[in-house]
C-alpha cells in the first residue's frame, strides 16, 4: 500500500537550486533514510511533504486516512503547556482519561482522604475500561529513556535540546501510519539513541529519517533515498551497499562523460567546416552535437574536497592536567583526574548527557578554572576549540565578511595562502554564496562553516564538542579522514558511533560522582564490555533476589500489590513468552545456516538484544512476584 507519492517536485530560494523534477515514493513497511549533500533541501523537502513550505513545482500525495507525525529540526510548541500537555494532544482519546488517572497519583500523593482514594479509584477504571495501560505504559517509557522526568514541568523551562527531545518523544507517542524524522539522534547521547534504534526496529510503521548517523542508519533503515543536484537515487540496501553501489555509479558516469568528450572533439572538427544544414541529415547531426556538446559538458557532482590545514609546530611538552577537582555546588564533575598528554593522541571523550564532557573542554581551555589540581600548557600550544553551542554571529552578516574578520589571507596546506573568498570557495561555498546572509544557511552549513574558523589559526591541538551534529555523509567522511592524517592532538567528543570508531585511539570515560576513566579501545569495544559487565551484574542482582525470597521456615509480611503492579505482572508474563518464543525461533534460524551476511549479522543483533530484554523482564517479574504471588 503506498502512503506517500512526491510527484516531480522542484524548489529553488532565489538563483539556488534545492532539487529539480524529484519523485518519489513510500510504501507500507518502508523504513527509508534521505540523505544528501548539506544545503541539498533535505529539511525542505520534508516541510514541503508537511504542508510547512511550498513547492514551485509538482505535487505531494498522502494517502487518505493516514495519519503522519513529524520530528521537525525546530520544533514548535506552546511555551504555556505542560509536558504531559504538549506530548499528548488534547485530541487523542486517551488524554482526558491518562491525565485524569495522573492528577490523581499526584493528589494521593499528599493526600490519603476517602475521596482521594476514590478518585484514583475511578481514574483506574476508566483507564481498565478504556485499556489505556499500554498507552501510558509506552509513554513513560518514551519519556523515561530520554531523561523527561516531571510530567508536570511547563514547556518555557525546557532548553533548546530539552525541547528537542521533547518534539521527539511526541513523534514517537503519537498513533500513526507514517513517521518523519529530521536528524532524531541530534541532542541525544550514545546510550538514547541506542534505544531509539531498538524502539523504530520494533515498529510496525513507515518511515522516513533524514540522518547522516551512519550506525544509526545501518541499524534502522533498509533503504536509502540520496537527493542530488540532478535527481534521487534509490539505493536498496543498507548504508555498505549505499557506498558499494554509489561508487559504481559514479565510475559509470565518469566514464560515459569520458566517452562524450572524446566523441564530441570529433565532431568539432566537422562542424567547424560549418556544414550547410540543407539536408535532413546533416540538419539531424548538427542537432546531435549540441545534444552531445550538452552530455560532454555535464556539471559533474560537486564534490566535498579535502580538508588541509597548517598545522603549527608542536614542543615536547603539551599538556599535563594534574590531580583536578571540579563541582557545581553538590554535583561532582571531577574527581582527581590526571593525564599527560603525548604528541598525536587521537582521545574520544565518551559519557551521558550532563555529564561534564563540556565542562572539562572549557577547563582545558581556560574558561573555567579547577577547585584543585593544575592544568600545565606546553608554549607551542595553539588551541582550535569547536564548541558545542555554534558560532554567535549576527544572522544579517554576509560569509566573505565573517572570514574576513578572521583573516584576509590564510595559511593552507604546507607552502600556500588563500584569499578568504578562495578560502570559502575550496569549502564548497561557491563565490555567488558567499554574500549570503549568514541567517540563509543550512544547519549543516552553519556547522562547516564553523569547522572552517577553527582550521584558520592554524591549531596543533584541536578540541571537537560534538562536531557531527547536521553535517552530511560525504563531509563526515571527509573530516575522518582529515583527523586520521592529523599530526598534533585531538579530543572529540560526538554521538556518532561511527566517528568515534574511526578516529580514536583511546577514550576518557565520565562514569558519574566524577570518575573520568581512561580505556584504551574504541567505542565499541568499550560499549561490548560494558554490556558484558551490565550482563553479570544483573544477573548476580536476579541471584541475590531470589536467595533474599523467604522461606516457610521465616516468613514475613509482605505488602499488598497495587491494581497497577497486578497489571503490569500480568502483562510481563504475557511478554517473556513471547519473547522467549522469539529468542527460539531465532536460534533456529542461526542454527539452520541458511540465509544472507546481513541475515546472520540481523539475527545475531536481535538475538542479543532479546537476551537483554529477557534479562529485565525476569528481573522485574521476580520483583512483582513477591507481591502479586505473596
């Protein structure tokens, strides 16, 4: 069943091209990523399908009776709501009767009077009648993973990435068919968007995912939409196929251009005996060389070019951190840390939202000094600092002005200077972009154009805080490469998993109550070992519970179980044997030995995480049991 048809569109700003002639469709089941190049109209084309931007061609067809939800890169909501208020829409049948049941948790809370009690009475029975259970349980669940605690907190209290989350956790509640998402991973740290992989997979949906996450997009996108300059392409597989099947197709165009160019320096030569077109042949040969002088000429793809930048020199001595303390009133950031840093150290900071990663770049820096403990800088140190919070850059200033303020001429490479129009130019900023207005650009661009100021002082020690968020594949893959070949220090910390796989040779670890441990693998290794690690001691947890379980010989009183702790145990009953019946009929399929790589490396994944739901559940239905059973 198709949900969505893009017949033919087009959208330019100005003399700027977004996409031409784009057509496209998703059918039910599809879970697809659109990807392009920044300042391709990835977000726009999105807004269009939404109703919130204007095409100036083509049409956009949803299917009737679908319903879509939209993750928007910036959100909108009512500042005056509550939390609860702005997830659930006033509309859907479940809000009068959740909210009901929550206001009166909350007033049981403080007060224990019969007509509380028979208030939160008939709040369960309408939720009961209704079977609205499942629907609050999903959505403390949402809200739960992506750290929104206080259902009751107003909207104008939330920062802009606390708002961020909260437009996501919203998607993700909503009812519907369809589901458009633009850069969901954004604002999350490693240990949300992990879930957020878990939670889409597990949806019976459609959906469409702007995303340059490349582990994410492997994990939850078995298709991929590539918008170009002169049309999209359509990729069926995951993001290894993407990269396989986009390089053949770009050998075949190289070549067919090749092949026009050399045909049409023929054909030069003949039409330069300027042929009378007095014949139908010669008329119709004529005709094929303008067509053929058209194919020769073909613009090819703008590719992202290599990013090179001198780098100054670099002493023996670096930079030591020796023994700090940091804390914000009673919150522990850092607790005796020390580090000596060595020349061409490539360092992944890695740790959950809050948990100090900025705190100690800005300590580093010298933004912020240490309650004990000294941090030591080598003289030849020359800091480039990629901040988290973006440029503070009036939104009417034009490109070329805001390099210039920098520099007018800049060091590249080893032996060369740039103007700062060239310099703009060689970062795919063409020379009628460059007087843009700064407000004009893309998230994307906004955040190359940022890379681009730190590269200008020439820095021998770069500190990169979160410098994947919006820029795309292709230039992702570029600053990979780029940092691999980087001859002075590097410490970055991003939730892209990919990156940091790529680029790191070990990480410093914010573990909370301020311990920053050093472990010399990369992420994936480390994230292995912890999940081996959170394995174990669940299951000494599980061991510890059932040995505390009394016997007849000593039994104790037990309390009575909640009309919400039955359900729930009743539910987690139905839901381990389901689960334990899937983990079966996985471990047939790997024992079988037949099927696809990508078939084996799927069910390998779904069998672990099976393993670590399993694991919870039991642990949780252990728990219930004392009560509901005792």
């Amino acid at each position: 069943m198709n949900l969505l048809q893009v017949n033919n569109l087009s959208k330019a700003y100005g003399e700027k091209q977004l996409f031409h002639n784009v057509s496209f469709g998703i059918n039910q089941g599809q879970k697809v990523a659109l990807i392009a190049q920044n300042g391709m109209g990835k977000t726009s084309m999105l807004n269009i399908i939404m109703g919130k931007d204007i095409q100036d061609e083509g049409e956009v067809v949803i299917n009737k009776g679908i319903k879509v939800a939209y993750l928007a890169q910036n959100p909108i909501f009512n500042l005056e709501h509550t939390i609860f208020e702005a997830v659930l829409d006033s509309r859907n049948e479940f809000f009068t009767i959740i909210k009901a049941y929550e206001d009166a948790l909350e007033l049981m809370a403080t007060d224990n009077s019969e007509d509380a009690q028979n208030a939160l009475q008939d709040a369960m029975a309408a939720m009961d009648i209704k079977n609205a259970w499942d629907y609050e349980n999903k959505i403390k669940e949402i809200l739960t993973k992506l750290q929104i605690a206080d259902l009751n907190q107003k909207v104008q209290t939330l920062s802009g990435g606390q708002r961020r989350k909260l437009a996501l956790a919203k998607s993700l509640i909503e009812d519907v068919d369809l589901l458009l998402l633009d850069e969901p991973t954004n604002h999350l740290d490693i240990d949300m968007i992990e879930w957020l992989e878990r939670f889409l997979k597990s949806q019976k949906l459609s959906m469409l995912i702007v995303t340059h996450d490349r582990y994410f997009l492997d994990s939850v996108c078995d298709e991929i939409y590539e918008l170009e300059y002169n049309g999209i392409y359509h990729y069926r597989g995951n993001y290894d196929y993407y990269v396989e099947k986009k390089a053949e197709k770009i050998a075949i165009e190289i070549a067919e251009q090749e092949k026009a160019q050399n045909l049409m320096r023929k054909e030069q030569e003949w039409m330069r005996r300027m042929p009378k077109a007095r014949t139908t042949k010669s008329k119709a040969r004529i005709d094929a060389f303008y067509d053929l002088e058209k194919r020769a000429q073909k613009v090819k793809r703008e590719e992202v070019k290599e990013f090179k930048v001198k780098v100054s020199r670099i002493g023996n001595k670096i930079l030591e951190v020796n023994s700090i303390n940091k804390s914000f009133d009673e919150n522990l950031i850092i607790k005796n840390f020390s580090h000596t840093f060595v020349k061409g150290e490539r360092i992944g900071v890695v740790g959950p939202n809050g948990a100090g990663k900025s705190t100690f770049f800005n300590l580093i820096m010298g933004n912020l000094k240490p309650d004990k403990g000294s941090i030591v800088k080598g003289q030849t140190m020359v800091f480039g600092y990629f901040t988290q919070a973006g440029l503070s850059i009036k939104e009417d200033k034009r490109l070329i002005d805001i390099v210039k303020d920098v520099a007018d001429e800049i060091p590249f490479g080893t032996s060369s200077t740039l103007s700062a129009a060239q310099f703009l130019h060689y970062f795919n900023f063409d020379y009628s972009t460059q007087h843009n207005y700064y407000r004009n650009l893309s998230g994307g661009e906004k955040r190359r154009l940022q890379l681009m100021l730190v590269f200008i002082n020439n820095p021998n020690f770069l500190i990169l805080d979160e410098p994947t968020n919006d820029l795309d594949i292709d230039t992702l893959n570029v600053l990979e490469e780029f940092l691999l070949n980087y001859p002075g220090c590097l410490m970055v910390t991003t939730h892209d998993r990919a990156f940091l796989d790529s680029v790191v040779d070990h990480l410093f670890v914010f573990e909370g109550n301020g311990e920053v441990k050093d472990y010399h693998s990369n992420y994936s290794e480390y994230r292995a070992l912890k999940k081996l690690k959170e394995k174990q001691q669940r299951k000494v947890e599980r061991e510890e519970k059932q040995a505390a379980i009394p016997t007849k010989d000593a039994p104790i009183k037990k309390k009575k179980a909640t009309f919400k702790e039955k359900k729930e145990f009743e539910k987690l009953s139905e839901d381990i044997e389901t689960l334990s019946n899937r983990k079966e009929e996985i471990t047939e399929l790997l024992s079988a030995g037949q099927g696809s790589a990508d078939d084996f490396k799927d069910w390998g994944l779904e069998l672990n995480e099976t393993n670590d739901k399993l694991d919870e559940m039991e642990m949780r239905w252990l728990e219930l049991s004392e009560v509901v059973e005792g």
